[in-house]
C-alpha cells in the first residue's frame, strides 16, 4: 500500500509541473519514469593472512526489483539534452557464503536506494515520429533502508555508479514515450573497512544493476 501510495504521489507531481509549464516543451520537459531492475551484488573473497578460512567462497544471485521517479529534461540543441533525475529503487539480491563444511548460509539483501542520476542523451530524429537515442552519466545512491543482519549492517550506505544505455522516442503527439535499457557499473567498494570479518576475507562488494525503464514526458 505504500509503494502505491508512493506512486500515485509521483503521478500527481508529474502532471502538476506538465500543466504549470510556462515555456516551450523544445527548451525542456518534466516526466515521470517507472522501471523494473535487476541488480547484482558482486562479492569476492580474498585470502586472509593466516590462511585460515571461515568462508570458502561467495556467490551472488540476481535480484529483481523495481524504481520509479521524476526527471526533468532539458534541451541544449537539437540532438542533446540533460537530463537529472530523482528515482525511488527497491532492490534485492543474494549472497551464498559456503562453509568449509560444504554447507551454504545465503544471506538477503534488499536495500531500499534513493538515486539521483544526471544523464547526457542523444537523439537522433529520423522521422515517423520516432528517435533512437544514447545515454551516459552518472549517479550518486544512497540506501535508505533498514538494515538487517549483520553483513548488511556493514555495508556502506553511499555509492557511485556509471550509467550506459539507450532507447527510443516515441511522440505520440500530446506526450512522448521513451523505452529504454540501462545498465550501471558500481564504482564503490561497499566493504566496510571498519568490520573484522568483511575486512579479513571479502576483497571487495560492488553492486551492479540493469534496468528496463520507461519514461513519459510532454
């Protein structure tokens, strides 16, 4: 019921600022985006100094989850534009910590993210009413989550990711539509320095995520 809650509120924001527009919709353009993800925990190991193993190896499994947000589009010429955005994710992901004794202990992760990506986009116009388009950027995130169990409590909370992606326009003449793929590279190690165990064996934690997302604005 939240999330619903949360989305209708989005919705609501989105079509005040399309009817408050002063200026032409060329210059710039307010959305909303809604998007389903699937993002990856990457965690390795490393071998400790006194070569004694608590965890053998760490697998991690794909999560799927889902974001939605607002952006705002601005045009700087015909073919590029920037766009900030302001997204609401909810994640989840795995991962199997196998014991010397060949048993498993899976530990779930489900972080909830506020992320705040700025992207460059280009547009190619080729006619019909449909433009392929790229984009590259970044974003900063930050997890807002609660924190269950201790190897999620010692994850950090901030990260820093590379988007890469790309999409195509659809005008459908009183709004236009924007399906688009997205992948984002963590650049953060997410092992806390200040935890014992995750500094003696995990080398590092970075969180990857690809996404399907679909943007409408005017």
């Amino acid at each position: 019921m939240k999330k619903f809650k949360i989305l209708l509120a989005l919705l609501a924001i989105a079509q005040f600022a399309f009817a408050q527009a002063p200026v032409s919709p060329k210059s710039y353009s307010m959305g909303i985006l809604l998007g389903v993800d699937y993002s990856n925990l990457i965690a390795k190991s490393r071998e400790p100094s006194n070569n004694v193993l608590e965890y053998t190896t760490l697998e991690s499994e794909r999560g799927v989850g889902f974001s939605m947000g607002i952006f705002y589009r601005w045009r700087l010429n015909e073919n590029f534009a920037i766009v900030p955005q302001a997204v609401l994710a909810f994640q989840d992901n795995k991962v199997d910590f196998r014991l010397p004794n060949q048993t498993t202990q899976r530990v779930k992760i489900e972080p909830v993210t506020i992320e705040f990506p700025v992207h460059l986009v280009f547009t190619k116009n080729f006619g019909k009413g449909i433009s392929p388009s790229v984009s590259l950027g970044a974003k900063y995130i930050y997890d807002i989550g609660e924190r269950e169990g201790d190897f999620q409590e010692d994850l950090k909370r901030n990260d820093l990711a590379l988007d890469v992606g790309g999409g195509v326009e659809i005008d459908f003449k009183k709004f236009k539509m924007k399906p688009e793929l997205l992948y984002s590279f963590g650049t953060i190690n997410l092992r806390d320095n200040t935890n014992e165990l995750l500094n003696h064996e995990v080398g590092f934690i970075i969180r990857n995520k690809f996404s399907i997302r679909i943007m409408f604005y005017n």
